[in-house]
C-alpha cells in the first residue's frame, strides 16, 4: 500500500499565514479609511459652503452695500447696472478654483503625472475650474447663478452616486431695511472636486496597502527562518536514528535555535537515553523469555497428560451425574430448586416438565403452583423472602409449615415437601429444593374412603332403625308399584295428580336422605325439580303426557344402587324377614372394625353403642331420627339449636300405621329450623337464649296420641301469611277478609304455599306441610296450631292411637365460641382497646382467606388439626403496641414491635381458648407463632374449613380465623 505524501510545511504554513494576516489587516483598515474619509468629507464640504454663503450675504445686508450700488433697497439691485459689475467679477472670482489654489501649482502637479492620470484630471476640470457653484435670488429674478452646468455633467452610476452624496447647498436669507426676507443666497463646493479628493486619497491608501503587503512578506521570511532552520536540524537527526544510520548514543546538536525548539531537542535527546535503556532491557526480558518458553514446553507436555487425566474424570463425572438424573427423572417425582430469586433453576427433573405441562427455567414459583391467583402467589412470595431472609433455623422450621402442603394442577393432586439446601460456595446463595410428588391416586383412594365411610354411616344408619328402613324401602316399592299407578288414572285434574306425586317424592327424599342413602335421595331431587316444572306447565299436560313423563323417569329402579351396597355388605340374610334383624355376629364386628379405621373419635362415639339399640320398637323411635338430622340441618344453616329430647312416647304402638305419618313430620322440622329459628345475634337482640329450642312431646290423650312439636322462634305473623296468599292469588281479598287468624294461618298448609321467594333443598317449594295435611288426614286426624309473633309456635297433631311400641353432633362454630369471648377481653384488659364482633364465626364459602396488613398464625395439633389466624390492619397493629408496651415509642419502634407484639397476642388468646373447647382442650397442641406482613395476600388451603370472625373498633379492624385441615 503506498504511502501519500504530505506536501503540506511549516514553512509554507507561516508565510501563507503572516501574509493573509497582514493582507486581511491592511485591507480592513483601507476599508475603515475610504469609509471615514466618504464620512469626514461631507461636513468639510458643508462648512465652506455656509462660510461662503455667510460671507455674500452679510455683505449684500450692509449698508455700505446698497450705497455702494446707489440703491435704497434689495429689491431694487440690477446686476446689469453699471456700479454692478465690479460686484459680478467678485462673484466669479469667489466660484472659481484658482482663487483658493495657484493655477500655476496645478499645472505643475498635472504635469508629474503620467497620461492615464492626465485624462482623468483634465476631464475632472472641465468646467471652467468652477470651484463653488453659486445662486442668488432676489424672488424670481435671479441676480447671480452659475450651479447650472452641475445638471450637465454625464456619469456612470458610481461617479452620480458619489456627486449625490457630495451635493451639500448652504443657504441664507437676504432682507430689505425692514429686515424682511427679499431673496437667498446658495451656495456649495463643486460636488465633482470632493469626488476627486476622495477618488486621490483612495488610490493613495490603496497604494499604501500594497506597499505593505510587499513589507509583511519579507518579514515573514525573516520571522520563520529562525523556526525552521532548528527543525529542519531536528528532524533530519531523527531521520537518521529512525534509519539506523547513527546510534542513540549520539546527541542532537543544533545551531542558534530558539529557546522552545532547544527544549524539544533536550527532550528527545532524553527519550532517546531512555529507549536505549528500555532496549537493554527488552533485550535481556528477551533472554529470559527463551529460557522460561523452553520450561513452559515441559511443562504443556506435563499439562496435556493432566489434561487427558481431567477429560477421563470430566467423563466419569458425566455419566455419575446423568445416573443421578436418569434416577430423579424415573423416581416418580419432581424436583426443583430455586434461589432468593425465586425463579426455577435451570436444572430440574423430567417429571416437573410432565407435573406442569411446560418448560419451567425461569419461571416464577409461586406463579407456578397458584395458577393465576394473585393474593395466593403475592402470599407465597412474601413468605419466601422470609425465609430467605432468615438466619435462625428455628424460625426458618415455624415458616415452613405455612408453605402450601398439597396443591391442585388441573387434575392432579401434587403434595409439595421443601428443604433449605446451604451453598458450599460462599458466594453463592442458599436454595429452597421443592420435591413434588402426583398423590391423584391417594386422593382418589380418600374419596373412596370417603364414599365407604358414608357407606358404613348407612349401614349403621340402617341397622339401628331398621324397623323404620325396612317400612320405609317397602312403602317406597308399594308407591312405585301400586301407589304411582292409582294417582294417574285417578279422576282428578292432572294438576292434582302431580300435586299428590310431587308430595310423596318430596317426602321419600326427606326420608331416605335420614338413613344416608346417597343414590336415590339425589334421584329424587331431580325427579322433585322435573316435577316442580311440570306444575307451572300442569295446565296445558295431557293425561298422556304425564304418562310418558312418569315412565321415562324410571323411579322404579332408584333404590337397587343402594340396596346393593346394603346387600354386599350385610349379606342376604339380613333382608331375610322385615320383623326379625338377622345380622352374623362377624358382619358386625366387621362393620365395627371398618368405623375404627375410619371415622372419627366422635363419630365411633355416637354410631357404635347404636349398634345396640336393635330389639326395641316404641311409638318414639318413629321419631328417633329427628334429633340427629336437626342437628345436622341447624349446623349447615349456621344456626344454633340445643339438642331435642323427646319426651314421653316410650309406648308401644304399630310402627308401619303411623310411618308415613312420622317420615311426613320431617317438613315442620325443616321449616322449624329454617323459618321459626332466628340467627344467633338475632336471637341475642330479642333477648333470647343464643340457641333455639325445639320440643316434641309425645303422650296419649282420650284415645289419641298428640305429637306437640314446639319452637321459641318468630312465631307465625298472620298478616305475612295474608299478603303472601293474596300475592300468589290462593285466595281473592273479599275471601281473606272473611277469614278468621286461625283460619290465615292454616293457609300454611295450602299446596305450593310458601313464605320463601328462593327454592333450596330444604325448602321454598312449598309442598312440604301439605304432605304433613295429608297423612294427618289420611289417619283420620287433626292439626292445631297456636303461635304467637316472636314467641314461638306450637304444632299439635292428634291422631287415633293404636297401641304400638339421637345423637347431637358437635357445633363446630359453637365450640369454636369462646375464642371470641377471649379476644375482646384480651384487647380490653391489655391494649386498652374495644372491639366490637360479629357474635359467631362464619364459615367461608370459598377456600381463601383474605389477609390485611399484617398476619400471625398459630399451627394446632391433636384432636383438631389446623391454623389459627389473625390479621390485623396497620393502624390498629400500632396502637395495639403503644397499649401493651407501657412505654411512650416513636414510629419506627412502633414498626420494629408490631410482629413481636402479634406474635404474642395470637399465642395468648388461643392458648386461652383453648382451654375453654368442648371436648378438645385436653387433646391439642400449639406450635410457636410466625408473624409476617401480608397486605394485600391471601391464603389458600384447598382441603379444609375456614371459620372467620371480624373484629372492628375506632382505629381499624382485624379478623380472627381458624383454618380446620379435613383429615383423610
């Protein structure tokens, strides 16, 4: 590649500089002269114009002036007149050049000049040498003039503008003896002699510029060569270094330089000792770098064995660790682990890609295994950060047990185990290994369990009201069979006999739903929707299309699903004869084993001594199932009931008369619950007992037995009934105002009457104490009812006598009681605070409980297994501390207490109520408090009950909740 030259010098450099300097210098200042002089010359014209003009007329004003020219007046001068002819020569003596400069000095300096300046002159004095261009006027006549050759002269646009700019005219008056102005005197200096000085002074100053420029050139020669000649020395002497034609022994020598260039020779002189060390030494590293290559050799040979050594290790490294995987890939599990990130670690098993149905690098755990809820997943993460952030491992073992145990991908249950790995690089952080494991299989085996335990609760169930199982089965076959068939061809409407079929349905389902039997208590329900429609449409149903609805139903075959079950597990012979219980003693012994294995304490408590009560039939065992199913009934609509006790009955009577009767009383307990019994607050209120009461008494009274059902409920208010009779058009207002109170109230009994806008499976169908009408009726009896607006009512059934011969389940929310009891008191008595409660715990309808600022939970253990939580907001956690801590705090103390101070509340108040449990208080364990700020999470449990109280005063509100893990 060639090199271009740079014909660019120093030297050249300098005299173009130096000259365009000067040249630009002189040039400006030429300019700033031209400029002033255009300027300067312009008043100098005007003052000897005025002078002039001064001069003629202050002579003319005089005196001796018009006596001179033998006048009296101005008016009267005649510059024809002979006296005025010496006054005219002055005039033109005055305007002519030679009276202000020698003509004979003019001639001379034409005479210097060469031709071109010759022209050029005497073309400027062309006009007679007038040098002031004079006009006196006396009114119109003019007495003197000679400006008229100025409007002659011919020009170029240059030369006219020059003539213009130098066309300056002084005038002054001229006056009479009565100093008034008569005439004017004007006069002014030849515009073309002041274009001629300015022209001549120009030329002179551009001559002066080139004489300059000529004098700065030299100079510049003169200036530079002291600067060259040195660097011209210097760089010749590197050049030479450069080409190795001297050593760097040698100094650089200059002649005369100057003091800059001096130095610049000094200094590299001083470099160039330096190179020479640093080449020395270069030399001598040169050496040394052979010797140490020659070692290096030797030792890449020693290298490249090591090497094949590592490669074989790195291979057997390898294989370990694809065993290790190929083993975490086929153990049937997932395992993850990730960081204080909490994103998932590149490596993980094959299973966690099957578990979650995607590749999970990178992802976010908690939005793995939350699926989108996003107070679950802000929950998991805050907690994971505690952890992390936790140093004390004892603390670190409390925070676990919060992680979600167990959660739902899809279809798969997924238990979830995690275990703090420690880093063996100091750098780097500690992990959380997340190990996860398909237990689907496990659950579907809990629900069977699950089913087998409703399935041994029925069999006991049937087995200790036998008598009444066996009445009820073969009156349900009499109603498929015989019953069914003699409602639709019965000569009534069509309305009438869906009426009747609505009413048995409902009353079957009532009555095998008391011995658990699942399969055909969920046919029925259907079937009694199917019907409920049917009615609205009953007036446009044919006869043939109720026939066709009832047969493609199939009712008949409802019960074999349950009775197989029933027949596989107590054998064949136990529905041997309907009036004698034929069970082997190993069938009850295995039924025994199985409620051992699988229900609960409480509940082997209530079902095993009834697999005594077999022999025994009394006109009260009709009833015997009642207790239990109100219990039931009043826990799931969240109402508190004590338990009914029947009283009197123990009297034998003829338990299949009177059955269809006593399955029919089922609708007066359902309405007692969900009508009569008012909530707990309500109840409070009004002055009640928090738990409703519900009697029955059964004695015999002139030959009949009474059956006195009675409840301290609302009561029955008969203006409700009135406008909701009228509402449903059952009656026309003329009817109703005929009525007597009695007569209203037993408008309840109407068919299809009900007091409820909404249908649920308890009630609302109004179809319930019809059915009660009508077996009363069917026995030949009667029904009174007396009630009183929020007291209670009381039903009486009397029906003929022919003689014939429970277990309260534990209130869940009921037990849970006291802990709200313990709370007010604690916030009272501690931190000096009033809380204001709801009067019981609500059970969530969904699995997620909303948390507020910050949160304490409390692990319990033993008869009940489960989380106690509390959480409060931020204004109410801080005052709580400023009352429990005596001592006035600033508000970060405030901060640094408030999980400390919860911590401690949760453990006291549940530690406290704990001992005031039913049942439980001897049989639990508490596990120490963690305490974390939560706004805005929640927390999920996809396997178990949340019972929520909320708590309110003037600075917050907090929620106090017991989350009840199901056992499997």
């Amino acid at each position: 590649m060639s090199h271009r030259v740079n014909k660019r010098t120093l030297k050249k450099r300098i005299s173009r500089t130096v000259y365009a300097a000067s040249f630009l210098s002189i040039f400006l200042f030429s300019i700033t002269i031209v400029i002033g002089l255009n300027i300067f010359l312009q008043p100098v014209s005007g003052f000897f114009s005025n002078i002039i003009s001064n001069t003629i007329t202050r002579e003319m004003n005089s005196e001796s002036f018009l006596h001179e020219q033998q006048i009296a007046s101005l008016v009267e001068f005649n510059p024809q007149a002979a006296q005025a002819k010496a006054w005219v020569q002055s005039m033109d003596h005055i305007t002519k050049l030679e009276s202000y400069i020698p003509v004979e000095a003019l001639n001379k300096m034409v005479e210097n000049k060469d031709a071109e300046a010759k022209k050029s002159i005497s073309t400027s004095l062309d006009f007679d040498l007038d040098f002031i261009l004079l006009r006196i006027q006396m009114g119109d006549r003019v007495l003197y003039a000679n400006d008229e050759k100025l409007s002659d002269m011919e020009s170029n646009f240059i030369f006219d503008w020059l003539l213009k700019r130098f066309t300056i005219k002084s005038t002054n008056p001229l006056y009479d003896q009565n100093k008034l102005e008569v005439g004017q005197v004007s006069s002014m200096i030849a515009p073309q002699f002041m274009v001629i000085i300015f022209i001549g002074l120009s030329i002179l100053f551009l001559i002066l510029m080139v004489v300059c420029l000529i004098i700065s050139r030299f100079i510049s020669k003169l200036m530079s060569k002291p600067l060259l000649k040195p660097l011209e020395q210097l760089t010749g002497r590197m050049i030479e270094i450069a080409n190795e034609s001297t050593s760097m022994d040698s100094q650089i020598v200059l002649v005369k330089p100057l003091r800059e260039i001096e130095t610049l020779a000094d200094t590299s002189n001083l470099i160039m000792n330096k190179m020479k060390d640093y080449s020395e030494k270069l030399q001598d590293q040169k050496n040394e770098l052979e010797d140490q290559n020659e070692e290096l050799e030797a030792q890449n040979e020693e290298l490249n064995q090591s090497k094949l050594k590592l490669q074989e290790a790195q291979q057997q490294l390898i294989r370990s660790g694809n065993s290790i995987r190929n083993l975490l890939d086929n153990a049937g599990q997932g395992f993850l682990t990730f960081s204080s990130s909490l994103l998932v670690d590149p490596e993980y098993s094959r299973e966690c890609k099957h578990l979650f149905e995607q590749e999970i690098e990178g992802l976010s755990f908690a939005s793995l295994i939350t699926e989108g809820d996003v107070e679950q997943k802000r929950f998991i993460d805050n907690l994971l950060h505690k952890l992390f952030s936790e140093t004390d491992k004892a603390k670190r073992n409390i925070y676990f047990p919060l992680l979600p145990e167990e959660i739902v991908l899809g279809q798969k249950h997924i238990r979830l185990d995690f275990k703090m790995i420690a880093s063996n690089d100091m750098l780097a952080s500690e992990s959380i290994m997340v190990i996860l494991t398909d237990i689907s299989e496990k659950r579907e085996l809990q629900s069977q369990m699950e089913a087998e335990r409703n399935i041994l609760k029925m069999v006991v169930k049937v087995i200790v009201s036998y008598g009444d199982f066996t009445d009820c089965v073969r009156n349900f076959k009499l109603f498929t069979e015989i019953e069914l068939q003699d409602i639709l061809f019965k000569n009534e409407a069509v309305k009438s006999k869906l009426l009747a079929i609505y009413r048995d349905i409902h009353t079957y389902k009532g009555s095998f739903s008391q011995f658990g039997l699942t399969n055909v208590v969920q046919k029925l329900h259907e079937a009694e929707s199917h019907f409920s429609e049917l009615l609205k449409i009953s007036d446009d149903l044919s006869q043939a299309g109720l026939e066709a609805e009832i047969q493609g139903i199939g009712i008949s075959g409802w019960l074999e699903a349950d009775m197989a079950i029933l027949h596989s597990i107590l054998g064949e012979s136990f529905f041997h004869q309907d009036d004698l219980l034929m069970v082997d003693k190993s069938k009850i012994m295995e039924i025994e084993r199985k409620m051992l294995t699988i229900l609960s304490p409480n509940e082997c408590k209530i079902l095993i001594p009834d697999l005594r009560k077999l022999r025994f039939k009394s006109f009260r065992d009709l009833l015997k199932t009642y207790p239990e199913y109100i219990g039931g009934l009043a826990e799931r609509m969240e109402k508190f009931v004590e338990p009914i006790e029947i009283v009197g009955g123990e009297f034998f009577a003829d338990t299949e008369l009177y059955y269809d009767f006593s399955r029919s009383l089922i609708h007066v307990f359902r309405n007692m619950i969900d009508h009569a019994i008012e909530e707990p607050e309500e109840r409070v209120e009004l002055g009640k007992a928090e738990s409703g009461s519900i009697r029955c008494i059964i004695q015999i009274e002139q030959s009949q037995v009474c059956i006195e059902l009675s409840d301290d409920g609302k009561g029955i208010d008969p203006e409700v009934i009135r406008l909701r009779a009228l509402e449903k058009a059952i009656y026309t207002l003329e009817e109703m105002e005929a009525m007597s109170e009695k007569q209203i109230i037993e408008i309840i009994f109407h068919d299809q009457f009900s007091t409820k806008d909404l249908v649920s499976d308890i009630s609302g169908r109004g179809i319930g104490l019809s059915s009660v009408k009508a077996e009363v009726l069917k026995l030949g009896g009667s029904i009174e009812v007396i009630t009183e607006v929020g007291k209670g009512t009381s039903f009486r059934f009397y029906v003929p006598y022919e003689e014939l011969s429970s277990v309260q389940e534990i209130d869940f929310p009921q037990t849970l009681q006291p802990c709200i009891e313990t709370t007010l008191q604690y916030f009272e008595q501690f931190a000096h605070l009033s809380l204001k409660s709801q009067p019981s715990f609500d059970r969530l309808t969904g699995e997620k409980l909303s948390l507020k600022k910050v949160t304490s939970f409390v692990g319990f253990k033993g008869a009940v297994e489960g989380i106690f939580v509390m959480t409060v907001d931020e204004a109410l956690s801080r005052e709580m501390v400023r009352g429990i801590v005596l001592d006035p705090l600033t508000g970060d103390e405030l901060d640094t207490y408030v999980e400390d101070a919860l911590a401690e509340t949760s453990n006291i108040i549940l530690g406290n109520s704990i001992k005031l449990f039913q049942y439980f208080s001897d049989f639990m364990i508490m596990d120490p408090p963690v305490t974390i700020y939560t706004e805005g999470a929640s927390i999920k449990y996809t396997d178990a009950e949340i019972w929520s109280c909320i708590m309110e005063c003037e600075f917050g509100s907090m929620q106090i909740s017991f989350v009840i893990m199901k056992r499997g």
